[in-house]
C-alpha cells in the first residue's frame, strides 16, 4: 500500500500576478516592521501581514495606483488589526457569589512609620531653598509651575534644584539602610 500526496493549493507556487510576487519580495520587510509596530509579538506580526497580503492580493485588480500600494497595505493591516481587537473573545463566566480576594500581605506599621521618619530626617538634612522645594512638591502636591510662582523662581530652578534634591536623597545613607 503507498501513501499518495497531493498539494492543496496546486497553484501557490505560481503566482497569478508576477507584479504582486515580486511587491511581496521588495516591500516584505518593511510591512513585517508595520505589522510588528501593530501586535504584541512576532507571530502575531506575520499572521497580520499574511491576512493583509491576501486582502490585497484579492484586489490586486481593483487597485489603480500600484505606487501606492504601500499606503494599501498599511490600511488592510490596520484595518484588520482592528478587527481582531474588536473580535477577541473575553471569557466571561457568571457567578452566583464573588470569589472572596486574597488579603495582600500588609507592611508592617512600625515599620512604615520607621522609613517616613528617616524619610523625613533625610529631606530637614537638604539645603533649606531644596527642602522648601520638595516639600512643596512632593508633600504639598504643587506643580512645578505653582512652586515657582510661590517662592518667586523659575520653572526651570524648580526643576534642577529637585533634580539635585532627589539625588541627595537616593543617596542618603539613612534611606538607603531602611529600604
């Protein structure tokens, strides 16, 4: 007994349109990087570019400008990219009772308390026009811009001088033992 094989698509070897083959080799890899830009992962990238390429394959005909192609082909892969977003299938089952979520393990308050107070030691330790500006920033909530207005500098002193303050901070030997 002999296995005969037979080809599905006897005519995928030879294409109907030379114009169309020969589009694929020159523009391919610059429609993978579009594709890529498109999806979450390489395989995904391929599988957007083959559909797109088919779609325009189907409409090779219809197509008028062949220098536009690639505008052509940016819109099917985008076109169906959006398709498959909007087709993803999310699993939803109904519940009688909601599941009853895992209590994250909670810091401990002393020692929360602990790292506030050596974060405040560190910032009363920073030159007295830095600590203002931290404070305003980061315990009072202000923009760079409200900080500025406040204490009567510019936009860009607020930001170098909290730049410099943070730096001094991250390197605190205090924050650093309690981190």
């Amino acid at each position: 007994m002999t296995a005969t094989t037979t080809s599905v698509c006897t005519s995928a070897s030879t294409a109907v349109y030379p114009s169309f083959s020969s589009y694929v080799r020159a523009r391919g890899p610059v429609l993978q990087r579009t594709a890529r830009s498109l999806t979450s992962n390489p395989c995904d990238a391929e599988d957007l570019l083959q559909t797109a390429l088919t779609k325009t394959y189907l409409a090779w005909e219809r197509i008028e400008d062949h220098r536009a192609l690639d505008g052509y082909v940016r819109r099917a892969l985008v076109n169906t990219r959006t398709s498959q977003w909007r087709k993803r299938k999310v699993d939803e089952f109904p519940y009688d009772e909601l599941p009853e979520r895992e209590a994250a393990p909670s810091a401990d308050p002393a020692e929360q308390q602990a790292l506030r107070d050596a974060m405040w030691r560190a910032v009363l330790r920073l030159p007295v026009r830095q600590r203002a500006m931290v404070v305003l920033r980061y315990y009072e909530d202000l923009t760079e811009v409200q900080t500025a207005e406040l204490l009567g500098v510019s936009v860009g002193t607020v930001k170098s001088a909290v730049s410099r303050a943070l730096g001094k901070l991250r390197e605190d030997p205090e924050l650093s033992c309690a981190a």
